[in-house]
C-alpha cells in the first residue's frame, strides 16, 4: 500500500531548489500586511477575465507514494486562445534588477501551478506570469513565459524526486522513533513524589488539547515530567514536535540532560537547541551577506551536505551545531533553523514562538499545528512577553546614523532628516525638566517617514556595498522595522511612552497587556503547559497569559521534609522606601542573627542596589567574623560564576552573598546541600517604581480592579518565592529562610504563600534567635 504525504507549493520549490548564497534578500521579510495589501491591489486592478484567489490541490502518484500538492495561486486570466497563470511577488528592488536576474524559486513556484492546471485541464500548453510589484513606487514588471507540457512535466518530476527522498528518510527515521517511544520507560527507578502526578496532567492535556498552569516546587523533576508524557505523545500520534521554551541557559541545560537521560533508555529521538544568532555566529563582525562571509557565500549550495548529518546523530546541541556547520561551511544559526523542520523536540527561548521580530515563522505562520508547547520557568513570561510585544526608538542614533550617511547616501540621508524633524516635535512636547509623558494614542504621523527610510534602506541593503557605516545603518533598520511593525498592531493595550534625556529623546510603545497576542500564539497549537516553582496567584498567569476560563491550575508540594526548612516572619524591620534610612542600621543587625546560628553560606536579598548598599556600607571587613561579596550592576557571566563558585561547602569561615531580588542571583542558581544554609529576604520585592509600573497599574485598575496587584504586589511575591527558593534543593538539604517586613504577617501575602508554608512570626533578635536555635539543634 503506497503511503500518502502532503506539501504545499511553497514548501515544496523552496526545500528541492536551495541553491546560491544567503543574502539580504534570503534574511529579510517583507512586512506581511504591506505583501496582502500590495496582491490586493494588483488583483483589483485585473480585467473581468482574472480570478483572484484560486485554491488547487492535486495528488500524485510515484512508485512508493501518493503526494498531495496544495497552494493558491494569485490569480488566473482566462481569455478564449490563452490561459495565464498570474503570481504575483512584492520587491523592494528597483524593477529594472528582474531585466537581468531571474529567480528560481519564483519562477519554480509559478511553474508548479501551471503545470497543475496543465493536467486538470488536458492543455498542452500554459502560460505563465510573474507580475513585480516596487513597494516604494506602486509600479509593476510583468514577466511572461510560454511553458509545454513535456518541459513542465520534466521540471515537475525533479523537483519531486528530490522532496521525496528527504520524506522516505524521514518516514523511516519516524518508524525507529516511534518504536523506541512506545518501549519507553520512565527513565528512573522510580517517580519522586508529585512527579507521577506531573506527568499524569501532562499527558492529559495534551490528550485533551488544552492549557495547564503547574506549580511545583524545587525538587519535583519539573523537565522530566513534561518531556517524558509529550514523548509519548509522539509515540501516540497526537503531536508532530515538542518546542521546548526556557527563558534561561540553565533551563536549556535542563531539558537537553533529561532528553539524554531517556536516550540512555532506549529512546531515539532528535533534539535541536537553537542558540541566538549573536552568540552562534562564526563572523560577529561581519554582515551576513556573500561579500563578507564565507558561510553565507554558497550556503544554499552546501546546505543538502550538511543537513544529511542529522539522519547520522540525534543530538544537535550548541555545539553539535557547531561541529557540523563549521565543518560543511554553512551559517550555524541558518542551519539550526533548517534542522528545526526536522527535529522532534526543540529547545530554545521564549522569543522564537511568540517575538514577532524573530518566531519561527516556517512553523506559527500556519493557524493549525499539533506542537507542544512546554514553558518552563513560566513566571518569567509576563514581563517578557511584555518587551517582545513593545519597541522604543531613541532620537540620538537617527542623528549619528544621518552624520555617518551624509556624503555616500544622500537620499537615506534625507529621510533621517525628516524622522529627526519629526522626533524634534516630540521633544517639545515633553517638559525640560526631562519628565516623562504618557499618552493612549500611537505616533501615527511618525509612520509615513519610517516607512520611507525602510523602504530606501532595503533597496540599499539589496546592493551588498561595502560600508564602514554597513552596521550602524543595518541596526537602525532592523530596530526601526520592529518599531513599525509594532505601531501598525497597535490598539488599546498600548501606551506611548516620551522620555527625555537631555538632548536625546526616547520613544517607546509599550505592551501594557500581552494576554490577546499570547493566546493567539497558544491558539496554533495542540497543547500549552505552564510549570514553574512560582506561579502565584495561578489567576494573574491565567489572566496574562490569555489563557481560557477552564483552564485548569494545579500545585504540587515540595517532595522533601518539611522540617527540613526553617521559615521564620521578621516582623521588627519596616523596609517600606520612605523607612529604609531610619531602618538600615536595624536591617544590618539581623545579619549577625541569621549567620551566626550556624557556620555556612548565605544569601542575603534587597529590593535594590540603593537599600543593598545602605546596609553593607554599615559593614566593617575588618571587624567581622564572616566574609562578605555583593552583587554589582552589569556582571558578566564569568563575574557571576566567580561569585556563585565562593559559595564552596568546605569554606573555612561563613560566607555572606548580598544580592539584589529579581537578579541573577535571585533564580535559576543551584546551591545544594552545604554550598547554602539560609537566606534572608528583606522586603516583599515590590518592582520598582517606572513608567511601566504606573502604566500597567492604571491600565489593571480600570479593567481588572487590580493595579496594585499586577503592577506591583504579584510580581513581588514572585520574586520572593523564586529568592526562598534557593536554599532547599534536594532531600538532603536544611536550611532557613527569614522574611523581613512586617507586610508579611498580613493575610494579603500569607494568601499567596505556598500551601506547604508555615512561618514562624518574631518580632525581635532574641526570639528570631531562640528559633534559629531550636532549628538548627534539632539534629
């Protein structure tokens, strides 16, 4: 029995016809709205004789398959002696270019469709056009060919041979998969507790094709038990590929050991890790085009060769990806996104699902998939969604971008004028004590002269011209496209934000409620999971993550002893903003308290760098019995493995790590056993005031009667759990946590504490210590 498959026009011509360099034209999108309104308007202005729109789908039989072919063409004239497939294609190049320079994919698309129509019709002869449309000037190049039967056919059968070579290794490559998942086993001796449980909901909702919102403490197993069930999805035949989404390389980490560990098991699978472009590139100063870069120059040449390696390994890590695109010379990160459409489970950050600037548009673009989608660490999406879904253009780099362009490229140089002519009547708008202005209205008069400086951009781009002002042209146009892009979607969930700074001026459209753009995302998809240690309330994530009301939310309990944490209420110290001075000298006298208990490491935690350093400055080096390291602004990554590497188990005298709450100390780090013994959290990590934060709590209290609350109080409290999370991190561990602030007696914040949690409440040293004693004796 012959198998059957299914591809589009698109798909088909652009996986068999890959040939030739990557190039402005290959990494650059047309906006889509701009495409559908330039077919709109060719389509309008055809004579009664064009139908617009037409949907085709044909199959065909070849000796092991029956492939279904889909698409849509443009258009097609119907005159009485002729037949004219019409395709038509937006171009920001000047028209004359297509005079000398043919493209194949285009060409090779249009040729699929004639030559479907060719058998529907019985004809033995088509015609077929290609209709250019200029963005900037609205004229068009038409571009008529006569093709035969026979040539169509010959041209038809190649392409397809070609395809259909990569689906039989790939049908046999899911016959070996599918096999080994359904021998699978959970990959340890035994579930941890809740782990099961995990799992079991997992695998439910992906059955049922809905959304789940878990949180589950440290310790659980939170990755094994959101990859093991949607594995054995696949194997059931409910989802296609797994998207693995993490905000953290610890996450990515994470989930690449637990796909091994089912490996080790018996499991055949492929995973992919996409890494960010900046971080992957071979030639990070170098443009991506052919003139400066030997992997883009011929990519699509070499792209067969180097793809062929994935029926040969299974795990495509950073630095299998690496390996395999140094060593056939194409671009790591464009061969990471090829392997993409073949891989079963993806691990990569949140922006390449949901960023409208960089999704994976060969997947989301469609409005049906059966992916999973597991969103680890899934607190953090709020305020990251948030940033995908705003832009902000500042007045300064138009200046120095029009000085750099002056003499070489007078008409982008005149364009830049108008837009900083343009930012120069916002300036006035804003007070010259540099305040900050608000407004419910886009800069819509700003967009003509965006649009004008892109379009002109692009057409330069296209000319690959060698420039010591290439990149700082090429970063204005990437952050001006997004801030295009992102004022065309604008509605009433934005704000515009006018901040001056000095000279400068700083435009932002801010995303003030991401829910509606979110949910369109989780729409495509079969299935969402949500999981995180600290997801609460689950009715503000439901909320802004757009989720629907019978969306169901569980939490899972830590697996290890309760005894085992010692959580104590300091109620003595107000570290409310307008207390901190009068309060700083009794905050630093906790310290002593909490470390002295018992020899060991801790991490001390600050609403900000300012009340951070009010304490430490109390601090005599010389004069105490421990040693001390604070968190600066700006580390690098080998500032915070430094940092982190001073928390050793064997360290001769205790150890004090302050650090700021929300930071890079205040999550994703693993201090087992001994390396940590207790942390102090002062306050109840209430975000800073912002323009933001006034935004969303004004916003929040007209629709949700909740501004305080989504502005301020639930992002706290996050951050709270996330920092009290750090000391117990496996059965083992024992450890204490004291919250300062009096806030924290009040039923509004005990509400949102874990259901496992029951603190201790003191009010002075002596009763903290009679507590820490009793603790830390007690074995």
């Amino acid at each position: 029995m012959k198998k059957k498959t299914s591809v589009s026009v698109r798909n088909l011509v652009e996986y068999s016809l890959r040939a030739g360099d990557l190039s402005f034209d290959t990494l650059s999108q047309i906006n889509p709205r701009e495409a559908i309104f330039a077919h709109q308007k060719v389509q309008r202005s055809r004579p009664s004789e064009y139908s617009d729109e037409v949907t085709v789908k044909r199959e065909f039989e070849t000796d092991t398959y029956i492939l279904e072919i889909n698409g849509r063409m443009d258009g097609i004239f119907r005159y009485p002696d002729r037949i004219i497939i019409d395709e038509i294609k937006t171009t920001v190049r000047n028209l004359e270019y297509y005079d000398k320079n043919e493209n194949p994919l285009h060409w090779a698309q249009l040729k699929i469709y004639c030559y479907i129509l060719i058998l529907e019709e019985n004809l033995s002869e088509i015609f077929g056009q290609l209709t250019y449309y200029q963005l900037d000037t609205g004229k068009l190049k038409e571009i008529i060919k006569q093709f035969s039967r026979e040539e169509l056919e010959r041209f038809f059968n190649k392409l397809v041979s070609h395809y259909l070579k990569r689906v039989e290794n790939l049908e046999q490559w899911w016959q070996v998969r599918n096999s080994s998942i359904k021998s699978l086993e959970f990959p340890f001796g035994s579930y941890r507790p809740g782990q099961r449980k995990m799992a079991v909901e997992v695998y439910h909702n992906i059955v049922q094709e809905k959304e789940i919102l878990i949180q589950a403490a440290t310790g659980i197993g939170k990755t094994m038990s959101t990859l093991f069930p949607s594995v054995k999805a696949i194997g059931e035949g409910l989802s296609s590929k797994i998207f693995y989404l993490t905000a953290r390389t610890t996450g990515k980490d994470s989930a690449e050991s637990a796909v091994n560990e089912m490996r080790q098991k018996g499991l055949k699978i492929k995973s992919l890790t996409i890494t960010a472009k900046d971080k992957i590139c071979f030639k990070p100063d170098s443009a991506c085009t052919p003139e400066e870069c030997e992997y883009a120059k011929g990519y699509f040449d070499r792209i067969d060769d180097a793809e062929e390696q994935f029926f040969y390994e299974d795990c495509f890590s950073r630095e299998a990806v690496e390996r395999v695109a140094s060593g056939h010379m194409v671009c790591p990160f464009e061969f990471s996104l090829g392997l993409s459409l073949m891989a079963d489970v993806i691990i990569c950050d949140y922006n390449y699902v949901f960023d409208p600037r960089v999704y994976l548009r060969r997947f989301f673009l469609d409005e049906t998939n059966d992916f999973i989608l597991l969103i680890d660490e899934a607190h953090n999406l709020v305020d990251r969604s948030r940033d995908m879904f705003s832009a902000e253009i500042f007045k300064q780099i138009f200046l120095d971008t029009r000085r750099a362009v002056k003499d070489d490229l007078p008409d982008i140089y005149k364009k830049l004028s108008t837009i900083n002519s343009r930012l120069l009547e916002y300036r006035k708008k804003v007070d010259e004590k540099n305040e900050v202005t608000v407004e419910a209205e886009p800069p819509d008069d700003l967009m003509n002269s965006l649009r004008y400086f892109i379009k002109a951009a692009e057409e330069w781009f296209t000319l690959n011209i060698p420039s010591p002002f290439k990149d700082q042209l090429l970063e204005l146009y990437f952050n001006v496209r997004t801030f295009a892009r992102i004022l065309e979607e604008y509605d009433d969930t934005y704000r515009t934000i006018y901040e001056a700074d000095g000279k400068d001026l700083r435009i932002k459209l801010f995303c003030i409620d991401p829910s509606s753009r979110l949910s369109a995302a989780f729409s495509k998809n079969r299935a969402a999971v949500f999981f995180s240690a600290t997801m609460s309330p689950p009715g503000y994530f439901k909320r802004l993550f757009g989720c629907s009301e019978d969306t169901r939310n569980i939490e899972i309990a830590s697996p290890f002893p309760p005894e085992n944490l010692c959580l104590v209420i300091y109620g003595g110290v107000s570290t409310l903003y307008k207390n901190r001075g009068n309060t700083k000298n009794a905050a630093a006298g906790l310290i002593s308290p909490v470390i002295e208990s018992r020899k060991g490491n801790y991490l001390l935690f600050f609403p900000s760098y300012a009340y951070m350093n009010m304490v430490t400055d109390l601090l005599d080096p010389e004069g105490t019995d421990f040693e001390f390291i604070i968190q600066s602004p700006g580390m690098t990554r080998e500032d915070k493995v430094d940092f982190l590497e001073r928390f050793a188990a064997g360290n001769e005298k205790t150890l004090a790590g302050f650090a700021v709450m929300g930071g890079i100390f205040g999550e994703g780090i693993d201090l087992a056993g001994d390396r940590l013994s207790g942390a102090v959290i002062y306050g109840v990590g209430l975000p800073g005031i912002s323009p933001e934060r006034d935004i969303i709590r004004d916003y929040f209290t007209e629709t949700d009667n909740a501004g305080f609350e989504y502005a301020y109080l639930y992002p706290g409290i996050n951050r709270v759990l996330q920092a009290a999370g750090r000391v117990i991190r496996s059965e083992n561990d024992r450890g204490v946590v004291v919250l300062v602030d009096d806030r924290y007696k009040s039923y509004r914040y005990k509400s949102l504490f874990p259901f496992t949690w029951s603190p201790v409440v003191v009010n002075s040293k002596t009763a903290l210590d009679r507590v820490l004693e009793k603790f830390w004796g007690s074995k």
